[in-house]
C-alpha cells in the first residue's frame, strides 16, 4: 500500500490503463453526473450536468454534498478541505482539458 502526502494509507490500484488522446471526439459517459440522474449531459466537452442540474447546481461546490458557491477558477469551494480535494483532481482535469 502507497501513502499520500498526509502519509496515510491509500488504496491503488495496479490495473494497467491504456490512454489515448482524441481530437474532438467525447469518449466516455456521456450522462448527468448529479446523483442518480442519466440525462444526456448539456455540454459534453466539458460539462458534468444535464441542463436542469446544471441550472440547479452549476455554480455551486462540486465536491459531494455542499452546497457553497464555486471558487473561481476552481470547481470547489473555498474551504480549505475542499480545496486540497480539488488541488489533488486538478492535474487529471487539466489533462483531460488539454486533450479535447
């Protein structure tokens, strides 16, 4: 088992994984990432909601069951918390931004 900064455990996960970068091209889930919903996501370069969850929390913290508005530039908020989980996202965001 790895450890992460805070040297506590982590769970990893040795599966090789393949990846392949498209120009243009969506690639993956393509539905709502708001609870249980599956409706088409409104943006699918870029967007994780349908157009209704977008409305409803779009602009809100995207981390699991807050409800704070978003910190520019970021998809969290600003609690310090919140901030270290999207700091650790962000690098895999940026990637994924940069392939589209």
């Amino acid at each position: 088992m790895q450890e992460d900064s805070d040297n506590e455990p982590m769970n990893v996960d040795h599966t090789p994984v393949n990846m392949v970068v498209v120009d243009g091209i969506v690639m993956g889930l393509t539905h709502c990432a708001y609870g249980d919903c599956t409706s088409a996501l409104g943006n699918a370069q870029g967007g994780v909601f349908c157009p209704v969850h977008e409305a409803e929390h779009g602009t809100k913290c995207h981390i699991k069951g807050c409800t704070n508005p978003k910190k520019v530039g970021t998809l969290a908020c600003t609690n310090p918390g919140h901030q270290e989980q999207w700091s650790k996202n962000a690098f895999v965001i940026l990637l994924w931004n940069l392939a589209k």
